[in-house]
C-alpha cells in the first residue's frame, strides 16, 4: 500500500517519466545527505520522516511547502535544531521524488 501511495503521489507530482522505486529513493537520500540527520521510523536530528508524512497528511500544499524547506532551510517546526539549505546534492525531480515517498509514509 506504501508503495502505491509513493507512485500516486510521484505522479501528482509530475515527477520523472518514471516512478521512482524504493530503492531509488533510498539511494536519493543517502546522496542528498538527509539520512544524516533523518531516518524514516525514528528521530535522530531531524524529525522521522514517518512523523513528517503524519503531521502533513491531507495538506495539499504539503509538497510544495516539503520541496522549499528542503531547499532553503529553516527552522522552529520540529525544534530549535536547524535544517540547513540542500542544494545542489540532488535535482528538483530527485527531491520532489524524496518528498513524494515521505509523504507516502
């Protein structure tokens, strides 16, 4: 089922011609650098990312808001620990595929 969730929201996305699979996605975070500080059943630095798909479930603008923060930064939602900026570690449509899969969650 979390896989099929992945997939539709890769789709909504206008993610690339193809759906990402789990294992891409993996990979995409290891080379964006977010499982140095996330992992997705529980909190190291950053929030879980299962947490992350929970308190934005049913936000439509969740992605959009999900891909900035990614990019920019920031800080205050899950605590005093700042998210810095990620650029150029990943292209839009690898993060877009990382924020669609945490959103599946």
């Amino acid at each position: 089922m979390k896989f099929i969730l992945a997939i539709m929201a890769a789709g909504l996305l206008g993610l690339m011609s193809q759906t990402a699979s789990a294992a891409d996605v993996s990979a995409l975070t290891q080379k964006g650098g977010c499982m140095a500080c996330h992992s997705a059943d529980k909190k190291i630095l950053g929030p879980a990312f299962k947490d992350v798909a929970a308190k934005y479930k049913g936000q439509k603008d969740a992605p959009e808001m999900l891909l900035k923060k990614i990019k920019v930064g920031g800080s205050g939602v899950w605590g005093p620990m700042p998210m810095p900026a990620n650029t150029g570690k990943l292209s839009d449509d690898e993060f877009k595929a990382v924020v669609g899969w945490v959103l599946s969650l």
